[in-house]
C-alpha cells in the first residue's frame, strides 16, 4: 500500500509521485482554547539505565524491586509485574505485599495472585491519584525508559523478555471493560527517509507495521503520512478495572506511606515488592531516578475522532513546534509532548502549553485548508 511507486521507480528516472490509493478522509480535531477542560501534570520515574527488576535481601526479607519505568510503565508493566512474579516465586512463602498502587503494583500484584500468593497492596495513594493516571496513553514500551548509553546487555534482555509479554497481555485485554483499543496514528513529516528505520530495542514481533502514505493519500499538509496502528490505553478505566479485578481475587489494599526502609522491614510478609515509582529515590536511596516532567492538556471529548497524530505541521515558514502528540481518549482530547528533566514541581508549564497547543491549532486548521472546508 502507498509504496509501490516509489518501490518499482528505476533509480535514474524517477517519476512523478502519484497516489496509488483514495485520499484517506479523517475527522478533524476542533482545537482551540475554550475547548480546553483540564491541564495534568506527573513526574515519570526515569532512570539512565532503565527499570530496576531484582530481588535483594533486608532484614531477612525478600524485597522485589520493580520500580522505574520512566515514560512507558503503562506499556511495559504486564511483562515487568510477570518477571517480578517468578522471582517471588523462589521463597516459600505464598503470601505478598505490593508496595504502590499505580499500574506497576496493580500489575505486579494480580501476576503474584495468577501464581498463587495473597496479596496485599500498601499505597500512599491509589488511583486516580497516581502517575500513572496522568499519563496519555499509548504502548510506547520504549518512551523516556532509558538512556541509550546506559543500558546493559543485562538490561536489554530482560527488556525485551518484559516488552514481548506486556504486548500480548494488553492485546488479550483490548475491549470497553480494561479501556483498550487499537487506533492508527499518523506522523506528517517532509522527510521521506522518516519512519523507514526500525527501534534498535524492540524485538522484530513487537515493532508493529508501518505504512508511508504518499502525497494525495492523506489530509496532512506535509509530504508524507506515516500510518502505524497503536494501542490506546484508557487510565481511568484501565486502572479501576485492574483494582477491580485485584479486589474480586481477594486482594487487600492498605492506604499508608513507608517514611524509611525499617517501616518496609516490619512489614508482616517475608515477600515484598516494591512498585513504589519515583517514591523509590527517597526511600531506598536509589541515585539514578529522576523526574521527567510531563503535562497534558486535555480538550472537551471528539467521540468520532479515531486516530492519533505525532508531530505538527512545521511547515518550512514555521518555527519547529518540539514534539507534540495528540490522542482521542473518552474523557478528552489529549494533547502532550513535554518532558522536562529533573523537574519536580507540579506547576503548570505555561509556555510549554501555549506551544501544545498552538501546534495542533495550526496542525488541523492547515489540514482543514488542505480539505478545502476552512
Ligand atoms: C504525561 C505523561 C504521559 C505518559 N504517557 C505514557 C504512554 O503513552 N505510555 C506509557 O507506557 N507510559 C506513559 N507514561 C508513563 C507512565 O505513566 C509511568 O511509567 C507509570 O505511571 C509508572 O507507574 P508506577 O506504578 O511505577 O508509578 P506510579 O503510578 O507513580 O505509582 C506509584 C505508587 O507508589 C506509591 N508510593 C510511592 N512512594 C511511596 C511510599 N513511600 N510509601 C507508600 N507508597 C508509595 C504511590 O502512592 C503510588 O501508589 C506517561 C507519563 C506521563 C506523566
């Protein structure tokens, strides 16, 4: 599809581009000011070197760490929850705590109950009051997780060990009950090389497909749309269903905060895991993690918009927007693109709002003047 001009093209005469499919017709998103509802903010646990996944030993109990996951822990945390899992397995004990009730904890904690443990979940807050309710959400296993000078061989198998379970997981659970769903994204660019590559960390069977829609194909005022189907993640209903489903297999949860790694210890399980996210740093002294701060800002709901944009339209007279996304969700029009490092602060970004927004203004006012309907 859309290739095939440019595929067959002798190398010497290479001819006009013409389109080999119908101009693709997609709902336009109505952006502008007074459709904005809300502004979020949360702090991904990011680390240089990616998640922490181990066992280690205090005061004679087995702490699991699981903790991490900088910008992709609603994609990865199925496969790193399993492997947390199987490490629990090692004692004899059958009985769990879960540290942190985000969707690492909900995760790792319904894996320990599929092996057999009961569980309870300790948590300063549960949801909607975690990070990762404030994420956007797409499966984007790689996102902000780690930087590439720092990974280990180590690391990356256990990677791409947790990416290939965490994506089968969530495509088994796509439906209204978990919120999750498969939309296409497009990604405008002028650049013909852009979406050609592959992700040097993800394993072949996870990097999904890939369309490069050629000019008269798409409504987008560049040259080219890349086209790759993605999953969605609804927070709100996503978590709510995994505590759901953590309740109805007899899990407790415990709302209380541990201040020091003695209120860990006098824990009454032997068998802990820490899902604490960026609680971590503070308590378990770890030096790496650090914030990337992001903010979403959210416009009044667009129940017919059925696909998600990267990118804006930075055409050669404007000025490079940064990165900017956009996802359709049921409670809103998301739109994000910030991370600011080492940030801690939950204050609104308000010049990196205006710039969110500003770009996806132009993004589909241009692509109404391309349609013709402006
Ligand atoms: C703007 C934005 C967009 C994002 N987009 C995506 C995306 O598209 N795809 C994706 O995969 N990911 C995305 N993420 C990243 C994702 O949200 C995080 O990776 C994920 O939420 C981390 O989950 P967590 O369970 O480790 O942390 P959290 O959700 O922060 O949960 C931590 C839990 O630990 C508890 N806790 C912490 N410290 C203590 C303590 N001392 N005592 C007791 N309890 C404690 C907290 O109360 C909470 O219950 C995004 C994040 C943001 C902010």
């Amino acid at each position: 599809m859309g290739l095939t001009v440019e595929a067959c093209a002798p190398r010497t005469a290479k001819p006009a581009l013409t389109p080999s499919r119908p101009a693709l017709r997609l709902p336009l998103v109505n952006v502008s000011w007074d459709r904005v509802i809300r502004t979020t903010i949360g702090l991904r646990p990011h680390r240089p070197s990616g998640f922490v996944l181990k066992a280690d030993k205090l005061d004679g109990k087995t702490v699991i760490h699981n903790f991490g996951h900088g910008g992709a822990g609603m994609s990865l945390s199925w496969g790193t929850g399993n492997m947390a899992a199987e490490l629990a397995l090692a004692h004899a004990e059958r009985k769990a705590a879960v540290m942190g009730s985000g969707v690492v904890g909900l995760t790792s904690a319904r894996e320990l109950q599929r092996h057999g443990f009961d569980v309870t979940i300790y948590a300063a807050t549960v949801p909607p009051d975690t990070t990762s309710n404030m994420s956007l959400a797409g499966f984007t296993p790689t996102s902000g997780l780690v930087d590439f000078q720092n990974r280990t061989p180590e690391w990356e198998a256990q990677f791409r060990q947790a990416v290939r379970i965490a994506y089968r997981r969530l495509q088994l659970l796509v439906g209204p009950k978990y919120g999750i769903s498969w939309i296409n994204n497009y990604a405008p660019t002028n650049n013909e090389q852009a979406g050609r590559g592959s992700n040097a960390l993800l394993p072949a069977d996870v990097q999904g497909s890939r369309v490069i829609l050629q000019p008269g194909e798409h409504p987008f005022p560049m040259k080219y749309a890349i086209e790759r189907p993605e999953m969605r993640i609804e927070p709100s209903i996503y978590l709510d269903a995994l505590m759901e489903d953590f309740l109805s297999w007899g899990g407790t949860i415990v709302i209380r905060t541990f201040e020091t790694p003695r209120d860990v210890a006098a824990l009454t399980e032997n068998v802990i895991v820490n899902c604490t996210g960026l609680g971590a740093k503070a308590l378990f002294s770890d030096p790496e993690l650090v914030p990337l701060k992001g903010q979403l800002v959210v416009l009044t709901p667009q129940p017919e918009i059925n696909y998600s944009t990267s990118g804006g339209a930075r055409q050669p007279s404007t000025p490079d927007t940064g990165f900017v996304h956009m996802m359709p969700r049921s409670d809103g029009i998301i739109l994000g693109g910030t991370s600011i490092r080492d940030n801690w602060t939950f204050d609104i970004e308000e010049q990196d709002r205006q710039r969110v927004v500003e770009a996806h203004i132009e993004l589909f006012n241009a692509m109404r003047a391309v349609r013709g309907t402006s």
